[in-house]
C-alpha cells in the first residue's frame, strides 16, 4: 500500500527546499508535503504575490520570475509553474511562465546548489509536437536538462483531480464532465491517461526526486498514480 506521505527511504540529514508555484493545484500540495516532513528543515517558497500561509519553516519571497535574486542555499527544488493560454491571454504570456519561469528557477536553484530538481511538467510534452502547450513544455524540459543539476525529474500527468475553488482560477470547460467521465472508465482506462489526484503527483515527484541517481528520469502518470 503506497504511503500517505513522502517515501522515508532515503538520509535522514536535514533538507533546506526551494519550492516555486505554491499557490497552484500541485504547489499546494507540495508545499503541505514538505512542511510536514521532518526531514525538511526550511522551505523557500517563490511566487509572484503573497502565499498567504505561516510556517516556522517556511520564508515565502514574492519575485520576479524574469529576474531572480539570488537565493538561500537549498538541497533539493521543486518547481510547480505553469499556466494555461486562456489565462495568460496569449502564446507569449504562456511561454513566459511554462517555459522562462520554470527555466530561470531551475538555473537559480542550481545556482543555490541544489543538486536534486523535480518538475510539473505535462503529459505529451514534445519539443517536436505541433501543439504549441506541448512543444513549449517540451522545450523547457529540453532547456532544464542543460542546467547541469545533478539529478532531475520530470512528472508527467494526466488530467488533475482536485478542488480549484480556491486557487482563483476559471472554470475550465467541460473538465468536471471529463473527470466524472474518467471516474467511470478508470478501470479500462490505461495508467498513464487516468485522472491523477494533483497529492499523488505531489507525492510522487518528491519520492522520485529523492530517490533518483544521477541523471534525469521522466515519470508518467502511471507511474504517479498511488491506487
């Protein structure tokens, strides 16, 4: 049975994490996550407007994704960008966060020396697909790989589960329809494009992080999937 936190097979020595994107489906769950590891010394989180959320371990610091400062030391980063083209209002302010954002964070934490990097990336990211969402997030793990952090993970899932209600977004059309579709067809529906719960992938990216070698592995939603 798949554990309700963080694998806890790894050093028990203390972990100082950068979090960037605490405030969306994934983020916050990454975020509740690493708060409640007791491996987890401090978490930086980055974003762009006030977390709104108080830790004894957590600094928030609100940013300028275009021009980062320089960051406190970190161990390990976590990076959960990303936007849709609806809600940035066009293919330019898309790229500026699922792509420049993410890219300038991985290249900040590295700098920090972070040598382990998990990333929200998307399923069907492809720097050759003709759907632009695709190539850019494709281009980006292309672009994250260059960094040079030692060991780098890219999650892969499918359609999110999980309750928007806060996060200010808009409605997405016909997503509850999908899910409530998905829901009945999981059983012949294949792992890698059945809904995901956004904890599992949470979850998933910080045990695969952890337990990564050096190098950079691609998990897809199956593998994320914890029931």
């Amino acid at each position: 049975m798949a554990a309700d936190g963080p694998s806890r097979a790894i050093s028990s020595a203390a972990h100082r994490v950068l979090l960037a994107g605490a405030t969306g489906l994934i983020g916050r769950e990454l975020l509740q996550a690493l708060l409640a590891d007791p491996r987890v010394a401090v978490v930086n989180s980055l974003g762009r407007r006030p977390l709104g959320a108080l830790h004894p371990k957590l600094t928030h610091h609100v940013v300028d994704f275009a021009a980062l400062p320089v960051l406190p030391p970190v161990d390990e980063a976590y990076v959960a960008l990303g936007t849709t083209i609806k809600q940035a209002g066009s293919q330019a302010a898309f790229r500026a966060v699922d792509f420049d954002a993410v890219v300038n964070t991985a290249r900040a934490a590295h700098a920090a020396g972070a040598s382990r990097l998990g990333i929200v990336s998307a399923m069907g990211a492809d720097p050759a697909s003709r759907v632009f969402y695709n190539r850019v997030k494709g281009e980006m793990e292309q672009a994250v790989r260059a960094v040079g952090i030692t060991a780098t993970v890219f999650a892969r899932p499918s359609l999110l589960e999980g309750d928007r209600s806060t996060l200010q977004q808009p409605p997405r059309a016909g997503e509850r329809w999908l899910q409530a579709a998905m829901r009945v067809l999981r059983p012949v529906t294949p792992a890698n494009l059945r809904a995901i719960a956004a904890r599992d992938v949470a979850l998933g990216l910080i045990d695969a992080t952890r337990a990564q070698g050096p190098g950079v592995q691609v998990l897809l939603s199956g593998a994320l999937q914890r029931r």
